[in-house]
C-alpha cells in the first residue's frame, strides 16, 4: 500500500529506526520473499591502455570512468566485449554520456545506438540527481536496446529527502524500465555527513516510498559488508559488486564469495547469485566457466 503523506511526515521524522524497519522489511519480502540477490563484479577501466584482464567469476564485466571521446567509448566496449566470453558487459554512467553526446556533437541516442551495437548491454548507472533529463535519457537508452543496470543518487541533498524518493517514484511511474535503486549517496555531502542509523533509515524509507521499483540495492565495495548486511533488515534485496576475484589469501571464510553468502544468511536471507542481467547463476553455468 502506498504511502500517505501524512505517514511520510511521520516516517521520516521517526527515531523508531526498529518500527520503521520492520515495515520495510515486510514490503521486501512481499517482492522477494527471503532471497537475496548478489553480483560478482569485473571492473574494467575507460581508458584503453588500462587492463583488459578479468576473473572468470565475474557475472558483470562493468567498464569504469568517463570516456575520452564517443570513438573511444565504442572501442573499449568493443574490446571489451570481444573478449567478455557470454558475461554481460555493463558501462559508464549515463550522465557521463550525456556530456560526451553533447560535446561531439550527437544525440545521446546516436551515442547509445553505436555503444548497442559494439557489444554493449547495459548502462551501469544512471545517477538520478545528475542527469540532465532523466526520463528522456532513461527512455532514450530503452529505445536504444540497451538495459539499465541501476538507478543511483550521486549525493544526497542537504534536505528533504523524501521528496527526492518520491520523485524517483514518480520517474518509474514514467518510464517502468527500472530494475534496481540504490539509495545509498555514491558520494557523501560534506556539509552533511551520515551515519549508520542515516543509511539504514534511508534504504527503509526508499523500500516503502519507491515500491514500484523491484530492487532496493546497497553497494558492498562502497558501503562495506556491516552495512550492506544491517541494510538486508530494512529493506534492501540486492548487493551490487561484490568482488569477482577468488582471493583465499585470508582463508575461504574470507573468500569473497563464502563472505557474501555468509553474510546474507546471517540476515536470515537466502543468498541467490545473478548475473548483470538479472538471470540467477546455477551451478552448471559456475561449471562452465
């Protein structure tokens, strides 16, 4: 059931980080029931002189930072995905490219179109507070064949975020192409530093207020396994880019893999790994690669 306004003044201003929880643990579990999806994430940078080597574990190959030129971007990816061997290859932000589009002088469907047609499959984020047109950009690279992986906030604003929430609603409403929202700043506002309890309450508020959404996503290289597994209890369903790479240097315990699973089960969640298009990874598909 959506939420009220007046339950939103209520919410929001709550200390009852418990109560305020629970509920948006019960809407997680109305979509998802106990599982948890993760992903295992290869990063790959931009720039083409950067290594193009990737663990074969990775269920996302995901091309990081902004690109030189619109040629360059269509040749990494190119590069990329000639040797990305079935794995889904996922690149740049897409207000990134908006600027480059309108730098070299194209539409940003002209620029998504040739990226389609070099091998790409999904946009790996569209930082909603940072795109000059978000509906349009979002519809633009549906039109284009391409998916995209997760709709972002880049910093949080000083104020009022739930009217924040309520407009990324509003942009689902529009374009029903979202698959995942991280709710989580990418980057922190210095004038308004968070804590723990902020986090929490933030991916709680986001699970209630952007039901539209399938996915409530925390980042575990960015926010840490504490975090990401707390945030499992208020609301979150999806753990982005856990590490591809099977370090056992500290003991499988610690292997990235065994540490994610672990975590999600202490949640009392059960952990299901996907790939970047979303599809669960069975054993088999862990065989063959």
């Amino acid at each position: 059931m959506p939420v009220s306004d007046s339950e939103l003044t209520t919410l929001t201003a709550t200390a009852d980080i418990i109560t305020l929880g629970m509920r948006a643990d019960e809407v997680r579990r109305r979509l998802h029931g106990t599982q948890t999806t993760f992903v295992r994430v290869a990063d790959v940078p931009a720039d083409p002189q950067g290594s193009l080597a990737f663990p074969s574990a990775a269920g996302e190959i995901r091309i990081v930072g902004m690109p030189a030129s619109r040629s360059a971007a269509v040749a990494r990816v190119s590069d990329v995905a000639a040797r990305a061997n079935g794995v889904p290859v996922s690149a740049f932000s897409l207000s990134d490219l908006e600027q480059l589009a309108a730098r070299d002088g194209v539409t940003l469907r002209a620029l998504l179109e040739d990226l389609r047609a070099a091998g790409l499959e999904l946009i790996a984020e569209a930082p909603f507070d940072r795109l000059q047109d978000a509906r349009r950009s979002i519809e633009e690279t549906n039109i284009a064949g391409l998916a995209l992986a997760r709709l972002t906030i880049h910093r949080l604003p000083s104020s009022d975020t739930p009217s924040l929430l309520k407009r990324v609603s509003d942009l689902q409403q529009a374009v029903g192409v979202v698959r995942a929202f991280a709710p989580l700043p990418r980057e922190v506002n210095p004038a308004v530093p968070t804590t723990g309890f902020d986090d929490v309450k933030q991916v709680a508020l986001a699970r209630l207020l952007v039901e539209n959404v399938s996915s409530i996503q925390v980042d575990w290289a960015l926010y840490g396994p504490k975090l990401a597994q707390v945030a499992l209890t208020f609301g979150a369903d999806d753990v982005d880019a856990v590490s591809a790479r099977d370090d056992m240097s500290e003991g499988l315990r610690r292997a990235p893999l065994e540490e994610i699973r672990r975590n999600i089960r202490a949640a009392g969640q059960e952990p299901v790994e996907r790939n970047g298009r979303f599809d669960a990874r069975d054993a088999q598909d862990e065989r063959s690669r």
